[in-house]
C-alpha cells in the first residue's frame, strides 16, 4: 500500500509562504467550490490527467493565479484575506479547466488570529453561489454546476492557525466520543439482531441436524473446501521436500502458485494473487487536487520482465516489462469498488475472484482505489488537515476516476479502456460522465460496466439509523462525525483484532447496516472478504450519501426529490410522501403555469437527459433483491427513453441476488462474469491490436447501429 507523503508545514513567520500556501489551497478549493468552464485554448492546457502533472506547493504561489490581483503580496500579516477586484479575470485551475469570474468582488478565505494565518471560511449556501456571477463558454455542457442542489457546497478551510487548530481538536474530541458510541450501539445492535439465527443454529444442532445443508449451494461449498484441503496439502509437501532438498514434484496447474499453505487471512492483494500463480503490481497516482491514490496491475509473472530502467514510474518496485514480442498484449480494463471498500473486493475469491478471472480470462487487469483508502495520503495535507478530507463523491468522479484511466493509458500504450464499477463506483462514473460533470471522460471507454448501480436509492434508506443520519443538521454531522475521517477507530480496529475476528464482525456489522446475507458466498472465505473493508472516506462523503441535503433527501444522485417523484407518477409507482412535501409538490403544481414561479432550486421535472453523445455504451446487472440501492429503476429510465444518448449493450436482473453477490456469489462466474467478458470484447475498439480472450472467439462486435436501444437478457 501507498504510504503517506510527508507534506511541509507552512511557516507561521514567514509571510510570504503563508500568503502562497492560501493562494495555493484557494486553486483546490476553487475547483471544488465554484462553477468552472473548460476551454479549448491551448495555452491553458498544461498536460494530461496523469500522475505526471505539476504538484501543488506550499513555497511558492501557483501557476493557476498567475493572473490574479498583484496586490496578494502586499496584505498584512493581521489580515490576510483573498481579493479579486479584477473585471472578467481568468485563473487556470489544475490542468484542464478554466474560471471565469465576471465583474466578481470576492473574499476566499476570512481573516485571522495574531499570526496571520487563514481561517476558515463558513460554507455557503447554495443560494449564495449564484450562476449569475460566472459566464461560460459556447459549450454549457462544459460547466461543472456546484449550484445544483445535488451537491452542496464544501466547506473552504485555510492553512493552520491557533484557532483553527483549536476547532479542529474539539471537532476531533466530539467525534471520537459521539461517533464512537454511535458505533458501539451499531455493532451491539448487530449482535443482539443474530440472537434468534444464533439460537436456530444451536436447536439444529441439538437436534443433530446440520443447518448448513439449508444453504443454496453447500454441496458446491463443501468441494471447494475440499480443494482448498488439497492445495494446502500440496503446498505444504511441496516447502518441505525443498527444505530437505529431495525431489519436488511438478505442478499440473496452468498458472503454478507461488504462495501457498494455511491462509494467512491478510489484507493483501499481492498475497492472493501470488496464491493463484498471478501477481501484482502498485503505482500511485496523482489527481489533479493533489491526492495520491493507488492503482494495482494484476499480471501473469510469465508474461513480464523485471526492469528498473523507468525509476519515475512511482511503483512499489522494480518495474514490469510485459514480453511484447512472444504475444499481443491483452485489452485493459479497470475496476473500482464500492463503498467503505477498496479493490481489494475483487481479489477475495481465489480463482473465482473477479480480478483473477479477468486476468486468466485474457485481460490486462487494473484496480483502481479511490482517495485515502488504507493509507490516506495528499502531497501538501496532512491527515490531522481538515483540507484533506474536504471531498464528496463529486471528487472522487471528477479527479480519481480521470486520473486512474489515463494512468492506465498511459502504462498500456492504448487509447480506450474497459471500466468495470460495482456499487459507489457506478454512481462517481454516473456522475462523471454526466454533460454536467466531466463529458470528455467517456471518450476514454469502450463500455461502462455496472454492477449493482448505484443510482438511485432502495429501500433501506429508511431505515431508523439512517434516518437518524439524515435529520441531524449538518453542524451537528460534523460535531457527531467530525470534518476528517469517517469514524477512523474502524480502520484502526483492523490492527488490533485477529484477522477472523475483525472479519466475523466486519461482516455482522455490515449485514446489520445494509440487510444482506452470506447465504450465496462460499462461508469458508467469508472472514476474508472482509480484510479489504472499511477503509477511510471524508465524514463529508458520508454526509452526501446519508445526510439531509444529498443522497439521501434527493434519493437519487442525478436528479432532485422533485424530478424522481415526477418519474414515479409517470411510471405509476406510488409515491410515498411527507406532508411537508406533499404541500411543496401541491404549490409547484398549483402555480407552474404562472410566470416566475419555478421551484426554488431552479429545477423542472423537465430538466432533460443527465448524458450527451460523449457517453460511451452501459452494461448493467442489477440484483433483484437488492435493498440498498434501486437498480431496476435506472434501467427504466433508458428503457422509457429519458437518456437518448446512452447505448445499452446488455442489461441483466438476477433474481433472488443481492447488493454484493454479484462479485461474490458462488454462481457470480456463470451469472455475471461471463457476460462482462463478453461485452468487454464486444465493444473493444481495435480488436486486431489484441489478444482474443479465452471463449471469446465467437463473440461478434457490438454496433449501436445494429442494436436497439436496449437489449437484456
């Protein structure tokens, strides 16, 4: 894993990196906090979205103000406050997109105690970042709309100071104590809830009956159990004729494994590779807000060469050379996780494992992990910097995703990649590709898989301790939850408890919360499934996903309350309402035909497709009996024609599957696996440049011109 960087602490006696440091998290914050507008310009262009491009520093101002006010230099130390007086000024943020301020008198960042240090500023309303203050270019499918209602405004922080630092400890302190007992009473709740299966269990046994065999594939579960007996066997006599030096016997398998014995229950993606005769390779990544995240190849060792002639490549070792001259190079996919996951999901199985199987299958594999994961890290903040968990799931869509394909591009030499999400990763590439967000994205895929898509919400977000989520204000969010990480005593857990201890309860907890069940998983693995889960998100994240002005109020991720209560009378769900918006809904009915009167949030049910032609071809599996989140509800929307630009490849309800039994169902091969592989070739774009997959010689390419608008199973 990617070990944080040690990020420099701005200097409270020297004015002038203080002065540059605020300037420097003002470029972040801008991205994130006001509408931007991307030109074709070239002189605004500094590069790709890789890990190559220019760091942010805390010792000088950023490229990206080149052309602000020059008075920035001359503010006293008692008062250091951003200042943009200048009329339809241009400031380049990042590497792609530009601001446009009109006629705008701002002030970023508040003034500060005795040292001259930033404060932070209050978040703004959404009412207060009017459009009307920003111009945008001939292309409006462009902007990055951080008015919408979908998205509330981050908070905006500056560098550290007295105060500063004194609300964060209190921040900190409350959070530790209210988030902690939250969850205690979680985790006692779970266990109290598997008292009647605890007691089912103990009855079949005194009644000497096996309660396993009530378990929809325990006769498939028991061979592989067997197997797993077998390997270990082998393993075993395999080190200790090596230890006495006498004959070893070969191996019949086609990838020879080069760990082996007792499984070590470890968070470890290299470790499971190796144990199926792959292996693995890390890199970090750089995204264009400064975070370093970790990409994970996943490669047949036979296939590659060792070389440590590119030392720039940010690997965790001596770099991998695949042997381009024995064999064409397979077709690159990536894969992201859900949440509170890492890709580390996809590793979990052994040979069922859906990385594994790609791989064997005649892919190029990549695992992409979002922002902080198992090890949070940020060129410029530490983690005790509020800054570096100022983020929601619009970051992770508009900068990690990018930044990890191009990365990938970059390393395999292609133009287009496959993208394969399950669950939080369907709904950052959702929102990523939408015309609102990051359009141009799509031109880098052949085919968006999703699995168990998360757009909108199932319903479980009824539940008690969600709602409880949702209606805390979000001052009292951030006193319960606090401004950094998610309830980090979880992930710190993870080093104290014995691994099958940290996974029996990992999964009683996660059951609990998210109503699923292990009845179609292979038992026998399950303590491991759960190594690779939680791992660290912003309390602002969560606060998107369940608080009370996000997901959870709007329960969808692209559309308004307003406009999802629309589709349901138009696809004649019944609409289960409050009085409160019953009344809302009666007024916007009432008065639509009078001029001027449009809901506050200055959206209609009308409000269009969320996609334009740039969206590449959708491949969705919905689980049928999914609580979490509404799969069946987003097929409607391209099946009722809402969505005109979007190309279904295939689309699949599994009857009787839920949220996470399609990467880790014992029948996930037949049901999902298979028709991913297909459709990864179906779309490949250059199909002579690579190799053919294992049971892929058949499979024609798919034509939108052909296909019609949707085509299921």
């Amino acid at each position: 894993m990617a070990k944080p960087s040690e990020a420099k602490q701005p200097s409270g006696d020297d004015e002038s990196k203080t002065t540059a440091h605020a300037l420097s998290q003002a470029d972040v914050q801008i991205k994130c906090q006001i509408t931007k507008t991307v030109h074709s310009k070239p002189k605004t262009q500094a590069g790709s979205i890789n890990g190559a491009t220019t760091p942010l520093t805390n010792d000088g101002c950023s490229d990206s103000l080149s052309n602000g006010d020059s008075s920035h230099n001359d503010l006293g130390r008692d008062e250091i406050v951003i200042e943009d007086r200048t009329k339809d000024s241009v400031r380049q943020v990042g590497n792609h997109d530009v601001v446009r301020e009109t006629e705008k008198h701002s002030k970023l960042l508040s003034r500060s105690g005795p040292a001259g240090e930033l404060d932070v500023v209050p978040e703004k309303s959404n009412q207060e970042t009017d459009g009307k203050n920003f111009q945008h270019d001939e292309e409006p499918d462009k902007i990055l709309s951080e008015n919408s209602p979908l998205f509330p405004s981050l908070p905006l922080y500056g560098p550290p100071s007295l105060k500063s630092r004194f609300r964060c400890i209190l921040f900190r302190l409350s959070a530790f104590v209210l988030s902690l007992s939250f969850l205690v009473f979680i985790v006692i709740a779970s266990l109290i809830t598997s008292v009647p299966r605890v007691t089912k269990k103990l009855f079949y046994k005194l009644t000497l009956r096996d309660i396993k065999r009530q378990r929809p594939f325990y006769e498939e579960e028991c061979r592989r159990a067997d197997i797993r007996r077998q390997k270990r066997k082998a393993w075993e006599h395999r080190t200790s004729a090596e230890k006495i030096g006498g004959d070893q016997e070969g191996t019949a398998d086609e990838y020879p494994p080069t760990e082996g014995g007792r499984d070590k229950i470890v968070c470890d993606v290299g470790y499971y590779a190796r144990r199926v005769g792959l292996d693995v390779d890390m890199f970090q990544v750089r995204t264009d807000d400064g975070f370093l995240i970790d990409l994970w190849h996943v490669y047949d060792p036979r296939e590659y060469t060792t070389s440590r002639a590119n030392a720039a490549s940010n690997t965790s070792g001596p770099r991998k050379t695949f042997k381009s001259n024995e064999k064409k190079p397979k077709f690159p996919v990536l894969l992201m996780h859900g949440l509170l996951q890492s890709s580390g999901a996809y590793c979990s199985n052994d040979d069922d494992s859906l990385a594994f199987w790609l791989c064997k299958s005649g892919f190029d594999v990549w695992l992409g992990n979002n922002r902080c994961g198992f090890s949070p890290a940020h060129e410029s903040f530490v983690q005790t910097d509020p800054r570096m968990w100022c983020w929601n799931i619009r970051e992770m869509g508009v900068f990690d995703l990018p930044a990890l394909t191009s990365r990938v591009l970059q390393e395999t030499g292609f133009d287009k990649i496959g993208l394969i999400c399950h669950s939080q990763g369907t709904a950052e590439t959702l929102i990523a590709l939408s015309k609102d967000q990051r359009p141009e994205f799509g031109e880098k895929l052949t085919v968006f898989c999703g699995l168990a898509p998360a757009a909108y919400a199932g319903p479980l977000i009824g539940k008690f301790y969600f709602k409880f989520m949702r209606n805390i204000s979000p001052f009292l969010f951030q006193m319960m939850f606090g401004i950094h990480a998610f309830i980090p005593f979880m992930m710190q857990m993870h080093s104290i408890l014995h691994p099958k201890v940290y996974g029996w309860l990992g999964y009683k907890v996660f059951s609990f919360l998210f109503d699923w069940s292990d009845a179609r998983w292979d038992r026998g693995l399950r303590n491991r499934l759960f190594q690779f889960a939680p791992v660290y998100v912003s309390a602002e994240t969560m606060r998107w996903w369940l608080g009370q002005d996000g997901f959870a109020k709007h329960k969808c991720i692209l559309s308004t309350k307003e406009v999802v209560k629309w589709e349901e009378r138009e696809d004649g769900h019944a609409v289960e309402t409050t009085i409160e918006e019953s009344f809302e809904r009666s007024t916007m009915t009432t008065n639509q035909g009078e001029p001027g009167n449009i809901p506050q949030n200055g959206y209609l049910p009308t409000s269009g497709p969320w996609y334009n032609e740039r969206v590449p071809p959708f491949a969705l599996w919905v689980c049928g009996n999914d609580q979490l989140v509404d799969g069946e509800r987003l097929l409607k929307r391209f099946t009722k024609g809402r969505e005109p630009h979007v190309k279904m490849v295939h689309s699949k309800v599994i009857k009787d599957y839920e949220h996470l039994d399609v990467i880790w169902a014992i029948d996930a091969v037949e049901q999902v696996f298979i028709e991913i592989r297909e459709v990864l070739w179906q779309t490949c774009n250059a199909r002579d440049r690579y190799r053919v997959p294992e049971g892929c010689e058949a499979v024609a390419t798919w034509s939108p011109e052909l296909d019609s608008l949707t085509s299921g199973s």
